[in-house]
C-alpha cells in the first residue's frame, strides 16, 4: 500500500495510473480536489478495489492520521501542492497554507505514524516461510514493513535554485536554494521542512526536483496545454515579454519513472534533481507546437496557427533560465528519460486532439459538477 497525495492533479493522476498500470500494490490517493484535482482523469480506474480516491487536505492532521493507521502504507509520495506561479503571483496565501502549513502538517502526521512502526521485520513473516530475495526490496514485501523500510518522497520542482544566466552551468543537487516567486518559495520552504524531519527527527525522505513537466491531463493554464486549446479555439497565443525564457522540458511519464526509482533505490536524505536535458527558449516551444497542429489539425482558413501568437506584458519576477542536471540520478539510480522533446510533444498534442471532452469539461467547469456529485 501507497498514499499518494495531490493524485487528482497532473503528474500525480499521471503517476497513479502508471502506477496501477505497473504494480498490484493499491494506491490511496489523498487529494483536496481544488481547481486543479481532476477526478476525471481518473475515470478509468472507478470500480478498481486497488484505487482509493479520498477528498481530504493533506493540512488534516487527524483525517492523515485516519488514512495511516487504517490502511499502514509502507510510502508516502507528495505530490500536493498549488503550483502554478502566475496563481500565486496574484494570490499567494493559499501556497503559504498548502505548501509550506500543509506540508509541515503532513509531515508531523506521518511522523506520528512512522514512530509507531516496528524496528525490525514483523516476526511471524519470517516463520511464515515467505523467503526474502535481495531482487525484491524488503519495503515491497507484505508483513515486513517497519521504520527502516518506510519512505516519504516529497516532489519538488527545480524553481527552488532560482534563476540562471546565459551561460550558467545547470543546477546541481548543490546549488544554493534562492526562490524567486512565491510558488517556488513555498517549495523551497516545504523542501527545507522535509530535510529538517529527516536530520532532527530520523523520517527517512527523499526528496526530487524537477523540471517542467508536459503531457496528457495538463491542466491548460499552463503554456504548452494553454497553447493547445487556444490554437484550437482560434484564441490569442499569450508569450510573455520576450519569449526567450528559457525552461528544461521533460514528459510527465518519465517524471514519474524518476520518482518510482527514486522510491525504490534513492539514498535516505538525499535530494536528487529530475530533467531532460531539452533546454528550450518559450517562443521556440509556441512554435513547435503550432508547427504541429498546423500538420495534424490544420486551420480550416489555411493560415498557419503561429498567427496567433501574441506577446503580452510579462510576468513580474519571470525567472529568465531554468537548467537541470540530472546526472545524480542517471549515475547513482540508471534513470532516464524515455521522450526526447520532439516524440513527447507530438504525443501530447495528439493526446489533446483525441481528448476533446476532457478539454471541454475542464473549460466548462463541468469536472467541477463531478467533483460535487461524487466526492461531497
Ligand atoms: P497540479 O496543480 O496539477 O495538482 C496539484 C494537486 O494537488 C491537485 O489535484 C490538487 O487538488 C491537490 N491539492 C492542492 N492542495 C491540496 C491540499 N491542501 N491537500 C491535498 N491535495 C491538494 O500540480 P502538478 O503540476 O501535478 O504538480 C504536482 C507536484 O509536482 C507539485 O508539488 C509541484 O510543485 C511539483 N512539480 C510540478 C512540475 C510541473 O511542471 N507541473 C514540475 C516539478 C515539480
Ligand atoms: O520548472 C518547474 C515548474 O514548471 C513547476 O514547479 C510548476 O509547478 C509548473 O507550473 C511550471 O512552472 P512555469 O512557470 O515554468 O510554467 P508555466 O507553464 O506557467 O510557464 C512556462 C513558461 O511559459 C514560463 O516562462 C512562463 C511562460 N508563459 C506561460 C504562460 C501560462 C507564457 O509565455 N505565456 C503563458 O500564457
């Protein structure tokens, strides 16, 4: 058992359904369902006994305390938070509450729990004559969980390190933390809080750092899904200021196979810094995908979708460069990406040209009736 949190958002769903899609162990996915919880994206999963959707805050010491002693997973994964930065540019508070209040609260509520847990390997599973493999990690292995083989891996995002210049090295694991925004400041907070509970306290966490993630079920207030459904709708291609910012892509999927083999093998306390290695300036991205729609959906007046492109005042504080090195991971766990930019971008247009109901019913609000409807 697992508890995934923020699992209705876009890489948790991403990482809940690959999950079940990988694993027999079940999931309970702890999600507020605000704005940007989707339970339709994962639809797919009603009726399946190893998928638990429950509403709930991850601030909720005593319903997080419920969920750990009813179910005992043997991880929690993080993935909650208020993530978008123009959001918090306008609205900070509720990325102060989630992420660094919620957070701190999560964490005391797993603490408790995590205390609770047995030393050493429950006795009656090694008379029970199930034989352990060094292949299969004990953390896996039903009846053994205890407090060495319990893991908290908190998600992070590589906005933490700031802003680089032109010709900076990427960020390493070893880069000073100077958050820009209040989003990443936030992170950054919630990132120093689960180091703090591993060094004072023992919780053994991981920590990762990631780039900026694409793909299926991005909520489209984000650039790459916004200039999908724009496109589509014949709408403005907003790029803000100069569009020569510059951000490190990588497909959703390949994020969540960092964090399962983090999960798996990541050393305890460390931090380990996710990417892949495709550096692109944001008006280099608005082109590419315009290129592509352009080819797939083409406009029915014949003109091309750059058209719309539409440079629009920019956001306050915009960090100029984001870069990852992601060597640590590749080195120390053999991780990486399976999507280059070109074969992740192209699936994710497409994903959203075969989706059009998900689109609309984000757009209407109609996921929201859903939300009502099912979970309230
Ligand atoms: P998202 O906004 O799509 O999803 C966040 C999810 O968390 C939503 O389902 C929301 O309902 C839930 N949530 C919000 N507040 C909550 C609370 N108090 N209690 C329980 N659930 C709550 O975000 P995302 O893009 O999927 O990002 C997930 C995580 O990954 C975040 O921690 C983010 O900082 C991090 N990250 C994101 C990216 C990226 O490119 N999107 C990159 C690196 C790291
Ligand atoms: O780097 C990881 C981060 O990536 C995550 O931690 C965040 O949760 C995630 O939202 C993302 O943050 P960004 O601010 O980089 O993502 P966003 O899609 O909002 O913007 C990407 C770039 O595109 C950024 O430089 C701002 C620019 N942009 C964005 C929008 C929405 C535009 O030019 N026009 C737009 O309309």
């Amino acid at each position: 058992m697992i508890l995934v949190t923020g699992g209705a958002g876009f890489i948790g769903a991403n990482f809940v359904l690959d999950w079940l899609a990988l694993h027999d162990e079940p999931v309970i996915n702890l999600d507020k369902l605000t704005y940007a919880g989707n339970p339709e994206t994962l639809q797919s999963l009603q009726g399946n006994p190893l998928h638990t959707l429950v509403q709930g805050d991850i601030g909720d010491v005593a319903l997080v305390s419920q969920l750990l002693k009813t179910h005992q997973p043997r991880a929690v994964i993080n993935f909650a938070a208020e993530s978008h930065v123009d959001r918090s540019i306008h609205g900070p508070g509720e990325f102060i509450q989630t992420n660094i209040v919620g957070t701190f609260n999560l964490l005391e509520s797993v603490r408790s729990y995590w205390q609770s847990l047995p030393d050493e390997p429950a006795k009656q599973a090694a008379s029970s004559g199930a034989t352990a493999t060094s292949a299969m990690p004990t953390s896996a292995m039903p009846g053994k969980l205890t407090k060495a083989s319990f893991r908290f891996l908190h998600v992070s995002t590589d906005e933490v390190y700031g802003s680089l210049a032109k010709d900076d090295p990427a960020f390493t694991e070893r880069n000073h933390i100077e958050p820009n925004s209040p989003y990443s400041a936030s992170k950054a907070a919630s990132d120093h809080l689960v180091r703090a509970w591993h060094h004072t306290y023992g919780l053994p966490v991981l920590t990762t750092n990631c780039s900026n993630n694409y793909g299926p079920y991005h909520f489209p207030e984000k650039l790459i899904p916004l200039l999908i459904v724009n496109a589509l709708a014949g709408k403005p291609l907003p790029v803000y200021g100069d569009g020569q910012q510059i951000r490190d892509w990588l497909f959703v999927k390949d994020h969540c196979s960092a964090i399962r083999r983090v999960l798996e093998a990541g050393r305890l306390g460390e931090t380990y810094n996710v990417g892949g290695w495709n550096e692109k300036a944001n008006l280099d991205i608005v082109h590419t995908v315009c290129a592509l729609l352009d080819e797939l959906r083409p406009r029915t007046d014949g003109k091309p979708y750059q058209d719309q492109i539409t440079f629009v005042t920019d956001r306050p504080g915009h960090d100029r460069r984001y870069a990852i090195d992601a060597r640590k991971l590749e080195s120390e766990l053999g991780w990486r990406p399976t999507e280059t930019f070109e074969t992740g971008i192209r699936k994710t247009v497409q994903w959203y040209l075969d989706n059009p109901e998900w689109v609309a019913h984000v757009q209407s609000g109609a996921y929201r009736d859903w939300v009502q409807k099912q979970y309230t």
